[in-house]
C-alpha cells in the first residue's frame, strides 16, 4: 500500500474519520506531542505488542515517527507478520504539525 501525505491524513481526521494510527516513537516523544487518536507503541516494544494489534491485520494501519525513518521500518516489520494495509505518514509528526500552523 502507498504511504500517505500529511495532506490526506489532515483531510481525513476533519471529516471524522478515525484510522488505525499507531505512534512508533518513544513514551516522552509521544507526552511532548501526538496527532490525536494515535496509540503509542515504541518501535522497539512493537514485536512484544503484535498482539493487541492482532485484529487489524487486514485494516488500514497508518504508522508515524517524529520524521519518518522509525515508521517505514515499522510499516516493514508489520508487513513481514502478514499487515496487509500498512502505510506511512510521510515525514513524519514534524511534518503533521508544520502543515497544522
């Protein structure tokens, strides 16, 4: 699946839409900062927690870092355990809050 624009992302969550959106950054990253819905998950606790995720295998899974790079390998992780519609929000929260202002 594509990844997907901080545009498209802002464009859904205003008209209600409530994706999958899970944070990959750590716990005082995410208490600074977060886009609104999102689950926070450390990239590094993701294997532990595949689990609780178990149910959106075959759901859209929008995953984010603070620019990009912690995401993609977790859009790559969930991809190799069968996520089907994984995707990653290009640029990341830096990117989210700068189109916010």
């Amino acid at each position: 699946m594509a990844d997907i624009t901080t545009t498209e992302l802002h464009q859904r969550l205003q008209a209600g839409e409530t994706p999958h959106l899970i944070d990959v950054r750590e716990p005082w990253e995410h208490e600074e900062g977060r886009i609104a819905g999102a689950q926070n998950i450390p990239l590094g606790t993701l294997p532990t927690q595949l689990d609780e995720l178990e149910d959106w295998k075959d759901q859209e899974v929008i995953v984010h870092c603070k620019g990009g790079s912690r995401s993609a390998q977790a859009k790559a992780f969930l991809a190799q355990m069968g996520f089907t519609n994984v995707r990653n929000l290009l640029g990341g929260y830096q990117a989210y809050v700068a189109e916010s202002k």
